[in-house]
C-alpha cells in the first residue's frame, strides 16, 4: 500500500505536499470500501441465487416478486432487515449480545482482504495470507459462542456450544488440508500460490492435479471447509428443525442481517481459498495474465477467478439442498477419526512426493517425458 | 502442591421444547431434560390443541359430526370421513351400496398415499433436508386436485355420508386416478433415490430409538409404528372391513435391512413401501368399480337403535377407532375416539431415553405424529 501511495504521489503532483502515511491511509479505506462493497454485493446475489437455487432444485419457482424476475429481492430483504426493529432481550447479557454479531461478520469479512482476485487485485498480499485467513475466520467462533451465551436461551446456548466445539475441531483438518498448497508454492502468500499453478496450459499446473495426494487434499479441504463454515450438511449450529435456528434464534434486525451476511461471506472466502489454492487461482488457461497489458489482464483474471469460485458456490448451494444433516456426536467421530488422520497421513504424502521427486508434479513429469 | 480444585457444579438442563418448535409437526410440547446434547428425560406434554370432539359428537347428531372428523387428522380426512361412517352404519346396521364403498377405499387409500407423502416430507425436512418435502408437495397436490374434482374440497373433505358418499364419481374421476397412478408409482423409485438410502439419512435413523415387536404391542402400537417393529398386524386385513377383502395387496412390515428392527428407519420405510400397495389397491379397485347409487336410504331423521359398538380403521397414522353408545335418540350418548398419535406417546418417554437432542425429532417424525389426533 505504502509503495502505492509513493508512486501515486510521483504520478500526481499536486500530492507532493500531502504526508505518505496520509496517502496511503486514504488508499486503504478507499480499497476496504471496494472489497466491503464486492462482498456486501456478492452477498446479497449470493442469497439470490441460493433462492433461486433452491427454487430450481425443489420443483418450485423461488422469488420472483420483486424487480423483473424477482432479481431485486435481496435488496428488498436488505431494506427489511435494515428497518426491522433490533429486539434485544431483556433478560440478555445486553454488550456481549451487541457485540456478538460484528465478531461473526468481521471474522467473515476479514477474510476477503487477501483473497487473489487478479494478477494485481488483491486488498493486502500478505506473505501470511492462508494463515491469516485461519486466524481470522477463528473470530466466527468467538462470535457464535458469544451470541449463544448471551441470548439466554437455551436453544441459543446449545447452538453456540455446538458451533464452538465444531469450528475449533474442524479447523485442524482444515490447516491440514491447506498445507500441501503452501509446501508446493513455498509460500504462505495467496498470489505466491496462485503463481506457482501457472504452468503447463494453465490447467495441469493446478494444484488439483499436482500429484494424487494433492487431488485427495482438495476433497478433504473442501470437506472440512463445508463444516468449518457451518453449511450443510454440518450446519448443526443453526439446525433449524433442531434448535429452532440456533446461536441467533433471539437475533432480529440488522443483527440477524449481519448474522445472515457472515454467512454468505464464509461462503465465497472458502470458495475462493478453494479456488486460489488447488483450481489454480486467477490463472487464465493457455495464457501468462502477467504477459497481458495491466487493465486486461486484470479483467480477465478477475473473471476467470470469480467464474471458478462461483462455480465452487454453486457446488455448494447444491449440496446444501441436497443432502440431509449429520447429528453431533457424527460430526465430531467424522473430525477426529476420520479426517484428521487422512489430512495428517496426506501431509506426509505430499512431503514424501516432493521430496522423492524433487518437488515435479505428475503433469510437469508426462510433459518432460515428451521433452 | 495445590489441592485439586472442586470439580464445577454441574447440573441437567431442563429444555422446553415445544409447543412452538418447527419439529415437533404442531403444538406438541416435550420437556427435555439434558445432560448436554444427551437427553436424560424427554416427557410429551399432550393438550395444546384440544379441540373436545369427543364433547362435541355428544351434542350433535350423527351426520353433524362428519365434518369434524376432517379435523381428527387434518392429512387424511377421508380416512377419518369413512371411519366415522363406517362405525355409525354397523351400529345402525346400515350397508352402504358397493358403489359407495369402492369409492371410500379409492378415497382412503389416495388419502393414505397423500399423508405418507407429508410424512415422508416433514420427516426428511427434519432430518435438514428440504428439498424432499417439496418433492412430497409436488404429488400430493394431484391428489389434493382429485379430492377437489370429487368433492370440491382439498383439505377437509366431510366427502363420505352415513350410507354412502355425498357424491358419484364425476365423468373422467376414474381415469385421473389412473393416470395419477402411472405417474405416481415411478416417483417412489425416485425418493427412494433422492433420500431414502443417503448415507448421512441412514446414519441418522438406523438403530434410533428401537421399539421391540413384544414392546410395541404392549404399548399399543398401531399403524406403520407397529408395523416397523416386524408385527404385520394390518386392519384392512386382520379385521377387514368395506370392500378390502376383494384386493390382492401386502402388509408392510420393517425388515432391520439398515440396523436393528424397529428403529426409525424400519418406520419411515414401512410408509414408503405402503404408498406401493396404496398404487396395488388403487390400481384395482378403480379397475374393479361397479355402477350403481351412492347412497343407501336412510331416514331423514336418523335414529340407530340403542347399543354400543366399537369399530376400527386402519388409517394412515394407525387405528382410528369410534366407540359409539346410543341411547336411541338422534346424537350419540357417547362417542370415544381412539386415534394413532395418542397412543404412540406412551411409548416415547421409554425409546428417547439416552438419545441425542436431534434423534428426539427423528422419533417424532418417525412417529408420524399428527396434533389433533393426540389432543382430539
């Protein structure tokens, strides 16, 4: 950002006079503001498109009310959840039951910051990115667990505890499932990662296809991701015919709103982690997005990323709607009997391949056999 | 070295869960008590929604109460209608014309078909998956449409009468029933796909909340939870009644093909297999249906002799059973109604000991539980 703001005031010269820390102050709250615009965006057509979705999947037609073809029925929803009155209980821990909901979507939204939209768009390459993002999206828990303790209710509370005890068990497959991206790119940086997959056509530098393990791997990410994120079917923490809706069953208003928005940004952050480190990222296939002029390569890159991780999206929508819930105690004997050992043992996989065959993946092996 | 601390004071949660909870198929209310996510004690609270039929049938005569056994079980009126019917006509002694009788068994067994489908729907929207409720919707309106081109209703038909039905069949009935059958009978195949054999469904069901054939009869079972259990005790043949004896159908029956017998997957399957021999049934009566008058004579003022008498019906949620006492005059003397859901709360409190907060609304659903009939 800082060297941002240096060649800004070059390119500019009125700037001269403006201090740099100034500068660059202004350019991240004007980059926040785009990344917080992309994902209330995304979240609000997320929730469209989950209905519509849904409508698909079950025989029946979705919103269709507002705007032509009920396209704006997420603004309508925005309206009503923004006009709504914001309930709090009386007997409520009153700072713990505000505070809660701002953890959730801060966790949520933080994410978005070193998602690798593009060759150059990206709010913050952080050269911790992934273990950023396993920090930050850790502040959901706290959220959760505090919205469900607060509320006093008992459902609430069941919800909250639930969500805890799930977040922190999946987030070890999750870390675990992640590694092998870094180890192959050796960085913690998503563009790092995301430049790492750029060989051979663009496809088959994939981390997905890597070598078998790292094929595993992303099944397994995906897997633990889809539970760490509470989506069906490991959304027990919200189980609606279980816990009447769970951690925010006394949540109304924008509260509930920003609840729902947290939802939706857990979505898309896992869909685009997904897509940065095992579906090559913004990669665009037969190209370098690099080589490109800077504003093309960028577009192009940002649609080739957004295309992949709606795909991801979708996948999940659909298996949402698809798939029934697992009960508690299967959840935590799915974690730690069964994922937790297969991450762990595909880690050691990964290693051994990179060590054995010097860090070459199957694709990049067939391709040097025909020199 | 410091002496160990205290161990926490813990206590059991007392949870109320109910009468307004999305799983609990109405008012019901159970009082869970827990020990975590574990349910020490799961008491059923029965009464949210008592509506006093069996005070109102007291005070209003026989054709009178029809309508409100549309209210007994909301999801299979006609079964209720015909029930009601059939008792009132074996104390008076009345027989409804062959016509008519055929036309209860049609309207019984689409009913049994429609109610299983909400059952299989709310029961899978239980377990987190929505979509198959849809899927329930979907065919249950066709039936909702025969109902309505037979009667003009869709919901609380009040469709049969003492001595026969209020209506003939309209032209083309017969041939929308069969129609609805061929397109109904390949769509069990596809739930059967959609859900019923899921991995994680099946996780959730199998050896849930196991009731034993010897405890499901001591505990008054009936209907598809007796016969979950193995017992293949059905009404419609163990005690027939109208036309049943001239078709040629199977009593379903749990078969612990995915746990033990007698779990709650033994119970939603029993549902899903009797929609088939519902098709069997149909299929011939609609096949078999001779011409003929709807209605029987009965007497304007109908007054059945004095006597008590018991008769039974095998409807979608078990025995719908009338205990009728006539005093001679016009309104039964009394008139006790024996209904399903009721009597499977008995049960409850014993199989949801131990289970988790989620298997309590797998048992609920694979109940079957409908709210009037337990509060009547």
């Amino acid at each position: 950002m800082e060297a941002l703001a240096i060649s800004l005031i070059k390119a500019v010269p009125f700037l001269g006079a403006v201090p740099v820390w100034a500068v660059a102050l202004v350019l991240m709250v004007a980059v926040a503001a785009v990344v917080l615009a992309f994902a209330l965006t995304f979240e609000g057509v997320g929730s469209l498109v989950l209905r519509k979705v849904a409508g698909d999947i079950q025989v029946r037609i979705g919103p269709n009310r507002v705007g032509p073809n009920g396209v704006l029925q997420f603004l309508a929803d925005g309206v009503k959840l923004i006009l709504k009155e914001d309930l709090t209980p009386a007997s409520a821990d009153r700072p713990l039951f505000k505070m809660a909901p701002y953890f959730v979507f801060v966790g949520s939204f933080a994410g978005f910051v070193v998602v690798p939209f593009g060759v150059g768009l990206i709010a913050a390459d952080l050269n911790i990115g992934v273990y950023y993002v396993m920090a930050v999206s850790s502040l959901v828990v706290i959220g959760i667990l505090l919205a469900g303790w607060s509320s006093n209710n008992k459902w609430a509370l069941l919800g909250g505890m639930r969500g805890a005890a799930q977040i922190i068990s999946y987030e070890i497959p999750v870390g675990l499932a992640l590694i092998p991206a870094v180890m192959i790119a050796g960085s913690l940086s998503l563009q790092d990662i995301v430049r790492s997959q750029g060989g051979l056509w663009g496809i088959f530098g994939w981390n997905l296809f890597h070598n078998p393990f790292t094929f595993f791997s992303f099944f397994l990410y995906f897997t633990a991701a889809q539970a760490e994120t509470n989506q069906t079917p490991f959304d027990l923490p919200e189980a609606e015919s279980e816990l009447v809706s769970g951690y925010n069953v006394e949540y109304s208003g924008i509260r509930f709103g920003y609840f729902f928005l947290a939802e939706f940004g857990d979505m898309f952050v896992v869909a685009a982690l997904t897509t940065a480190l095992f579906l090559g990222g913004w990669n665009i296939p037969f190209f370098h997005a690099e080589t490109l002029p800077w504003i093309w390569g960028n577009l192009l890159s940002l649609g080739v990323f957004l295309g992949k991780a709606f795909t991801i999206v979708l996948i999940m929508m659909w298996v949402r709607w698809t798939l029934p819930r697992i009960r508690v105690d299967q959840l935590m004997r799915l974690s730690w009997k069964y994922l937790i050992p297969l991450t762990f043992f595909n880690l050691l996989g990964v290693s051994l391949w990179l060590l054995v065959f010097n860090g070459k993946g199957i694709p990049a092996m067939i391709a040097s056999l025909f020199g | 070295m410091t002496a160990r601390p205290e161990a926490l004071p813990t206590q059991e949660m007392t949870i109320n869960m109910g009468p307004q909870h999305p799983s609990t198929h109405g008012v019901l209310r159970v009082i869970l008590t827990t020990d975590g996510e574990v349910v020490t004690r799961a008491v059923p609270d029965v009464g949210y929604l008592h509506l006093g039929l069996e005070k109102i049938a007291e005070r209003l005569n026989y054709s009178q109460f029809m309508p409100f056994t549309d209210r007994l079980d909301y999801l299979a009126g006609m079964n209720c209608n015909c029930a009601w019917a059939w008792a009132v006509e074996k104390l008076a002694k009345i027989e409804a014309p062959e016509r008519a009788e055929y036309l209860r068994v049609i309207v019984s067994e689409l009913n049994r078909i429609s109610s299983h489908l909400i059952s299989f729907g709310s029961f899978t929207a239980d377990m987190g998956a929505f979509t198959p409720f849809l899927y329930g919707i979907r065919e249950r309106e066709k039936v909702n449409d025969l109902f309505e081109m037979l009667c003009g209703q869709r919901l609380t038909y009040n469709y049969a009468r003492i001595g026969g039905v209020s209506g003939d069949a309209p032209p083309g009935f017969l041939e929308k029933t069969r129609e609805f059958l061929d397109y109904f009978e390949p769509k069990i195949d596809e739930y059967n796909n959609l859900i019923s054999y899921n991995k994680i469904f099946v996780q959730r069901l199998a050896n849930v909340a196991v009731i034993s054939a010897e405890e499901a009869v001591a505990y008054g079972l009936t209907g598809p939870n007796l016969r979950g259990s193995g017992v293949a005790f059905d009404l419609r043949k163990d005690e027939p009644y109208s036309v049943y004896p001239k078709f040629d159908f199977n009593v379903c029956v749990g078969s612990g093909e995915r746990g033990q017998l007698g779990d709650c997957f033994d119970r939603y399957m029993v549902r899903i297999n009797e929609m088939r021999e519902s098709v069997k049934i149909l299929r011939q009566a609609v096949d078999q249906i001779p011409e003929g008058p709807v209605m029987a004579k009965v007497p304007r003022v109908f007054k059945p002799p004095v006597g008590e008498v018991y008769f039974r019906a095998e409807n979608p949620r078990g025995e719908n059973g009338y205990y009728l006492v006539s005093d001679g005059s016009a309104n039964p003397y009394r008139a006790k109604i024996r209904a399903g859901s009721f009597v499977t709360m008995n049960i409850f409190e014993k199989v949801t000991r131990g289970l988790l907060i989620a298997d309590i609304v797998a048992v609920i659903g694979s109940f079957d539980i409908i709210l009037p009939e337990i509060d009547r």
